[in-house]
C-alpha cells in the first residue's frame, strides 16, 4: 500500500512529506492508520545527525492511531 512519510534527506535538511510503498505487517507487526503524529527532539537530533543515522530516513515515531491489520503472531493488539 501507498503512504504518505516525513522523509529527510540531508543533514539539516527539510522534513518533506513524499510517498513510500508500504508492506503489509510481517509476523509480530501491526498496520496503524496514522492520525496525527509528533515531530520531537529526537526526531530533530537524528536529521542533525547529533544521533548518526544513515540517510534518507523516515522519521516521526510519536504517532496515534487505528489499528487496521495484524501480522501472524500478534495476539496483544486487534483490528
Ligand atoms: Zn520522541
């Protein structure tokens, strides 16, 4: 499926919004429809590079939303 991710591609460079082919959830992963997410200081470290990630990256991990599918093996979350 198509999503919508805050891509950065250079140190200290923009977040921009593009698109990205998404898998379905493998075994142990769930699917959540993302309804509002956070951009935190660690997400700015990382595109500063204060916390050395390769780049490009995704990043946001403050997110809230629906769980819309579930991978073999998850049995603590539900659809
Ligand atoms: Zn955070």
């Amino acid at each position: 499926m198509q999503i919508t991710a805050a891509f950065v591609r250079e140190k200290n460079g923009p977040f921009t919004l593009e698109p990205l082919e998404l898998d379905p959830p493998s075994e142990g992963e769930i699917l959540v429809r993302i309804a509002a997410c956070g951009i935190c200081r660690a997400d700015l470290s990382v595109r500063d590079q204060y916390y050395p990630t390769p780049l490009p990256v995704v990043l946001g991990h403050e997110g809230a939303g629906v769980v819309e599918a579930v991978g073999k093996g998850v049995k603590t979350v539900s659809v």
